[in-house]
C-alpha cells in the first residue's frame, strides 16, 4: 500500500475545527440554532500508523516490511444534551498481508474503541460542525507466518524470540491507551415536517497512544515488546440516521 500523507490529514482535521472556532468567534458562543441532532453512524476510511518501531524488530528476523496505512471500518454514535455531544466510536483497521519468497509472511492489523466528547460550535437545522476530543483503549496485532513451522517453546518468551521462531503462525497483542483529537461534519438529510432523516458526515484528526503497549500472544506474557500503538492520522467518511 502507499504512503499517505500525514500532514494533509492532520491538516484537515485542523482546518474543520478552525473553520467552526472563527463562525462561532463571531457570536461568541456558536453559530446557528445550538439544538444539534443526535446520531448513530457506519464508519469507513483510512488512518496510518508509526510502524517503524515494529518493522526494525520483525525485517532483522527475515520478514517483510509492514505496511503503514491502512482502511479502517466501524461504528460510532453520539446524543446531544445542548451542545455537547456525548458519544461512543468503535474500528477496526486492517494493513494488509506481506511476504518474502522465503516462505515468511506477516500482517498487521489494530483496533480502537473511545468514549467521545464533541460540542457543536456550529449547529443549524442540517448542519454541525464540531471538535471532538476521544479517550478509550487501542489495539494492535502482529501476525507472523513461517512455512518451515519452527516456534519458540520459551514460557515467557521476548518478542524478538516470537519473530526469530514463529512457528506456524503467531499472532502477539500489544494493549495500550489512546486519545484522540479531531474535528467533524455532519449534514441531516430529512424529509419535510420529519425530524428523523439520514446523516451523512466527515472526521478527520489524530490519535494518540502515550503510554507503552503490553503484550501478549494467545494469553502468555511477551517480553520486551516494541514501543508501538494504533495511533495516528485518520480520515473518515460514515452514514448513518439522526434525528432530534
């Protein structure tokens, strides 16, 4: 997969959430009726991750570059109570499978899961236009594949010995904190005299995993994994239904 440009992304988010602050600058408070509409929405887009940390432990042991961006899937949902909107947003993000012709292969995958707090700086019939601040957990895995089928048979093994002798295949878990930081735009399309309609909507921002993962493979403790998360920038696109 290629490369993408972080700094659009991040860039992105910044301009949604500038454009709603200067509106609502304006009247003080924010602009527009400031009844916003709850929704509940299906999510799909893509997001990158640092995955440089990953990468100089797995290529030393023969396999693969991961690749560093991916399509992300998944749902999410907030409820207005005046401004603020209170919500929850779950994805999944998947990079893709790589491999040598010396019969190793490796993919990555993560998964993020939040509680979210937005407030609609602008907030008309159709239209909100929101910064959102998120806090919840990430999730990464790692999956080695080796043909040859030699493992490590280590109790507590480190994550290079896991990467060296995979076995078959392995798949180690690394569980950490995340925040995140973005902006968003949701249009209420509804039928005339109805309150309820479909909701069609844009985020885009930056997620954060500050502290180091813990990891896993299969429930057994793996030693000195590497310093990585799910974090990174994202931009997303979902429909869903809302209403007041």
């Amino acid at each position: 997969m290629h490369r993408i440009h972080r700094t659009a992304w991040a860039g992105l988010a910044i301009a949604l959430t500038l454009a709603g602050t200067n509106a609502a600058s304006a009247q003080n408070v924010g602009a527009g009726a400031g009844h916003p509409f709850h929704a509940i929405l299906l999510t799909t887009g893509m997001t990158t991750m640092s995955v440089d940390p990953l990468n100089a432990r797995i290529t030393s042991s023969q396999f693969a570059s991961l690749s560093n961006d991916a399509v992300s899937y998944g749902g999410s949902g907030y409820v207005a109570v005046g401004r603020a909107l209170l919500g929850a947003q779950a994805h999944r993000s998947t990079f893709g499978e790589e491999g040598l012709n010396n019969g190793r292969t490796d993919d990555l995958s993560s998964a993020q899961a939040a509680i979210t707090v937005g407030y609609a700086i602008i907030s008309t019939e159709h239209v909100s236009l929101f910064p959102e601040l998120g806090v919840g957990l990430g999730r990464i895995e790692v999956t080695l594949r080796d043909r040859s089928g030699a493992g490590t048979a280590s109790a507590q093994p480190t994550f290079d010995e896991i990467a060296q002798a995979p076995g078959a295949e392995s798949t180690m878990t690394g569980r950490h904190l995340l925040y995140s930081f973005g902006g968003g735009a949701d249009y209420l399309v509804t039928r005339r005299g109805s309150s309820v309609g479909v909701v069609m909507g844009v985020r885009a921002g930056l997620a954060a995993s500050p502290n180091r993962a813990t990891w896993t493979r299969n429930g057994q403790a793996v030693v000195a994994g590497p310093d990585a998360g799910a974090g990174g920038p994202y931009l997303r696109v979902m429909v869903g239904l809302g209403g007041r």
